[in-house]
C-alpha cells in the first residue's frame, strides 16, 4: 500500500467506532485488498453547492457515520464563522427513509449523528422525529428563521447512495462560495470531538426541539391560501392514484388532498409504505416514466382513475400521468406539466387582481435547459420572465432576491419534474404540486377539459413549444472538453459555427468562457463557471440547443427547443423540423463517431 493509503487507514482504524465499517476495513487490510481499499480511501466525497451525495459504505469516498461526523463538524465550524448569534437561532435537520444495513448506515442514523455535533457545541436543534418530504426542511429555515438545514437524502438515486444537502438562512440551497468554505472547513475538522459519537447526548437535551407537530400544520395552513376553488375539489369526480415510489410522500400527500377538501387519491399499495430496498422498480425515478408507473397505470385502470400523481423517494420531485380517449396514458414531460402549473398559477392569480399595475412585481423563474414557455406567457400577458443556471439553487437564491425586493415570485420549474408552485419553500416541491395539479385538473373538468387538451390550448395560444432531451455517454474528460474547444474553434480561426447543417445560428451564449454575442459588450449577464462545459445556440427558425456536461455523470446532455409564435399551429410539421435540428446537431456538433460517444442505451 502506498503511505497515503497507510496513512488514511491508520486514521480510520483510530476514529471509526461503527462495528461494521470498522471490521471491514480490518477485513480488507487483513486480505490486502488494495484495489477495493483504494476504492474507499483513495478521495474523500467532494462536498460541491449540492452538499454530498455517494454510495454509503466504508471509507472516506463514501457515506456513513464517520464522514456524516466530519461532514458535520467542518459545517458547524462554518456556520459558527458565518453566524454570530447560531447559538440563538439553531439548525434544523431531517431525513428520508434511506438504509444500508451491510454498513449499518440509515439517513435516520447519520440525521442522529448530525444533531449530536451541533448539540455538542450548545447549539440548538430541530431534528424530525420521522421521515419528511425535503422540502420541509427549506420551509423550517425560513418559517422559523434558523441559520441554517440539512437533508439527509439522495432522492431518487439508486437504493446504495445517499446524501447531505445544505440550506442557507435565507431557506435556499447553498451557492458558491460556501461550498468551497464548508469543504476546507471539512478538511480542518476530520477528528471526531470527544461526544461525537455519543448520540444519548441528544436525550433529554434542552437544546433539542422536534419541529413535527408544529411544522405539519404550519406548512399545510399556508398550502391552504394556494386553493382557489375548494367547492370545485369537494364536488369533483375525478379519481387520482399517487405512487410515492417507496418513499416519504404518501401521507403528506394525503394530508394535502385533505387541505384542499378532496377525497385523498387511491395510493398504489405496493410502493406507499417507505423501503429502502425499493423492491418494484428498477431505478426509484419518475422521471424514467412509464418502468416506475407500471403499477399505478395497472391501480388506475382497476379503480377508473383518469390522473397519476408520482413522487419521487424524497417527495420533492413529481410526475403526472393522464388516460387519454384513446385508453393510452400519456406521461407529461417535466416541460409540459410546466407549462400547465404556469398557466394555472397566472390564470388563478389573475383572477384573484384586477388590478393591471401589480403585474409589474410578478415574476416566474425556470432553468436555462428548461422550455422557454413561460417566457411567451409572461411576453403576452405582461410580467416578468427570468432564466437561471440549472438547478433549484439557482431559482430559490433568486427568487428570494426578488421576494427580499418586494416582487412577488409566482412560479419556478425545471424540466427534470421540479416545481415550486407555493414561494413559501424556495426549492422543489412534489407536495404542493401534487395538490396544485389535481386542483387545475379538477377545474378542467368543469370545463370538460383533459389536461392534455388544456395543454394544446396553451400552445395554440402562446405559440407552440416542443422539446427534445437525451445525451451522449463518454468516459474521457480530455475528449469531452476537446469536442467543446473545437466548437469555440470552429473554422480554425477562434471562431464559433455559423451554421448547424441548414440551420442558421443567431445567437451563442458560452456560459463556461462568460461570451454571449447578445449583450453589446458580449460577456454574459448569468454566471459562468470554467469547471463545466455549457454552450447554448439559437437558431433563426426558433429553435434553441443548449450542449451541457453532466456534473454528477460521465454525460454530454443535449436540451433542443423549437419555440414557434403563436398561430403558427401546425405541430406535426413542428416536430418534423426539431427531428432534422437534432439530427443536424448530434451529425455536426457531437460527432459521435470522431470523439467514440456511446448514444443513451434505451
């Protein structure tokens, strides 16, 4: 073994106290297993905006009670730098259903470890007595203005990982420069305290406070005032399944239903109950569409329900499902069912102010690969639409800026299935948006309207918006970025492409160099970062292809857009020509065969 590695595993053989880990670690030593010992030891976690999020297991490059100890220590020595009165005020932290049992990792357990570093340094704590929906943990920074939250949780990644993600006092998710502070604080903070694993210290602690009761009622009081036609849900016929998907959604969602007087939906059997095993389905994603609601079409077709509601495991996530006339389901994309909630949101607040001045305090949000169909709302009905980078981070710090300037902050979505309906949590919420949805279902129906017939409407009127997702795998970081100089060098004269194929370029906006030939100076107004690779092309016939890396996956993503004006209502010959877009980009920019890219396996 090379002295690093002695060094790491003399230190963890010294701090570990969990039986399991510690005794494979023994195990691996004794066998001298270096490649597996490797695997542990050889990079620590790196803690990025997104906090951490790896396989739990032995070792500093995965998840359990050790890192979950060092993570915390580095974060509570930031926040002590960051706060001076964290004492007065406190973190809150909660967990999801998440467990390992071969390393005796749970969210639970690490949620616990958290709290006993905190307690430790007299540092009050909310800690959920049970699992919750993430964005609970957003809704206590803000609803009881502590400094800071933490969520155990890796959403809806496979059934081994998990994950520890970070909120700031304003109830947003963490942004640059913390993360590299709290990380350096992690570096200097490695050795357990003296109570570190002591986590009887939390038992009749005075600092210790269990948010549950009070949270619960709180944050579905204030789901209330986003109800705007109570008689309409207490009437309706219209029948929903929910599918929690093995994990914490299914009673908050029920307890949603019962806020807006609906009959709670139907839940899938199977999957409602929280297992970390997620035995009935493949990968617990949504997003993955019809593998995960195989179940709830199969309950929905027993019990004549027209609407799927799917959570993700983490509850901040959802997905929708609707039968059509046809007797096919047609699963919404995450850009389709924005559309929809946007509109809803408008028209309902619309309603509710006559006043025509107050549009100019309204504003939605969503991400730059999300559809651009907000945009021709606000364009059309007069108030403001602004993108962000990817990511709810970016549209929670934003949207509070805003809400801290007086303006009111209606909507924000991202196409990967992420909603927040309701401003009173700065991140996705899957709750609300479950709830918001069967109500504008509900509304529909009135009207003898399907959602999807609801959604060719808002099309028709705001000018047709189709969309196309997939990516490139590719292994070799060197290749990746190779591919992306050669576009910023296209002509071998420092040049960008002027063409894709047949379609003319309009407009280049390189978030990785800080260039966009739009602003007079051309430097982009959105912040660039030089670690990821991002180019965004517009094209003259409306068409709009954002080429990204992947910051947790060995992907090159590629997002397209055709977003024609209103009346030009054809989306058959619409989706003829985002099909040759697409075909011209993969051919031109992406040159699968030139730099060995493996296409998305189906």
């Amino acid at each position: 073994m090379d002295s690093r590695l002695d060094q790491e595993t003399a230190r963890w053989l010294r701090w570990d106290k969990n039986p399991l880990t510690l005794e494979s670690v023994k195990q691996l030593i004794a066998a001298d297993n270096t490649e597996e010992l490797q695997k542990c030891f050889s990079a620590r976690m790196e803690f990025g905006t997104a906090g951490l999020r790896a396989a739990m297991g032995t070792g500093i490059s995965h998840m359990n009670d050790l890192t979950i100890i060092q993570t915390t220590q580095g974060f509570c020595r930031y926040l002590e730098k960051q706060f001076s009165d964290l004492k007065q005020r406190g973190v809150v932290i909660s967990f999801d259903a998440r467990a390992h049992p071969a390393s005796g990792g749970s969210s639970r357990r690490f949620a616990r470890l958290a709290a006993t570093t905190f307690i430790s340094q007299g540092i009050p704590v909310y800690l959920f007595s049970d699992i919750t929906p993430t964005p609970f943990v957003p809704y206590t920074v803000s609803h009881l203005n502590l400094c800071a939250g933490i969520m155990i949780t890796a959403s809806h990644n496979p059934k081994q990982d998990n994950g520890y993600k970070v909120y700031w006092d304003n109830g947003a998710q963490i942004i640059s420069p913390h993360d590299k502070g709290i990380s350096q604080a992690i570096e200097e903070n490695l050795e357990p305290w003296p109570q570190a694993w002591d986590d009887s210290v939390l038992n009749g602690s005075l600092l210790l406070h269990d948010p549950s009761a009070s949270i619960n009622k709180d944050y579905f009081e204030d789901l209330k005032k986003y109800c705007f036609h109570r008689a309409v849900n207490k009437e309706t016929k219209v029948k929903f399944v929910h599918t929690s998907v093995h994990g914490v959604g299914h009673s908050f969602v029920q307890s949603a239903f019962k806020a807006f007087d609906f009959i709670p939906p139907e839940a899938v059997p199977e999957q409602k109950d929280p297992d970390p095993e997620f035995p009935t389905v493949k990968y617990p994603n949504p997003e993955e569409g019809e593998g995960v609601l195989t179940l709830s079409f199969a309950l929905a077709d027993k019990t004549k329900a027209r609407i799927i509601l799917a959570n993700d495991p983490d509850a901040d996530r959802l997905a929708v499902a609707e039968k059509q006339e046809s007797g096919e389901w047609k699963v919404f994309s995450g850009n389709e069912l924005g559309a929809l909630l946007g509109w809803w949101l408008f028209t309902s607040w619309k309603e509710k102010n006559q006043d025509h001045s107050a549009l100019q305090n309204l504003y939605m949000l969503s991400s730059t690969v999300s559809s651009k169909i907000l945009r021709a709302i606000a364009l059309k009905e007069g108030f403001h639409f602004e993108e962000t980078l990817t990511g709810f981070k970016w549209m929670g710090n934003r949207a509070k800026q805003l809400i801290d300037q007086g303006k009111n902050v209606l909507f924000a979505f991202e196409e990967a299935i992420g909603y927040m309906c309701c401003p009173f949590v700065l991140d996705k919420d899957g709750v609300s948006a479950a709830v918001i949805t069967a109500e504008l279902a509900s509304f529909l129906a009135t009207k003898n309207l399907s959602l999807s017939q609801q959604l060719k409407a808002i099309y028709v009127e705001y000018g047709y918006h189709i969309t196309r997702a997939s990516y490139f795998i590719c292994h070799d970081q060197e290749t990746i970025k190779q591919l992306f100089e050669n576009l910023r060098n296209y002509d071998g004269k420092s040049n960008y492409p002027k063409t894709c194929g047949r379609f003319e370029i309009s407009h280049i906006r390189d978030l990785t160099t800080g260039y966009d030939d739009n602003e007079p100076d051309k430097k982009a107004i959105l912040p660039t970062s030089k670690s990821s690779q991002m180019i965004t092309f517009s094209f003259a016939n409306g068409g709009v292809a954002t080429m990204r890396t992947s910051g947790t996956e060995p992907k090159i993503k590629y997002y397209l857009e055709l977003c024609a004006p209103p009346g030009n209502s054809d989306p058959e010959q619409l989706k003829k020509e985002l099909d040759e877009l697409v075909s011209a980009i993969e051919e031109h920019f992406f040159q699968p065969q030139k730099y060995n890219l493996q296409p998305k396996g189906e």
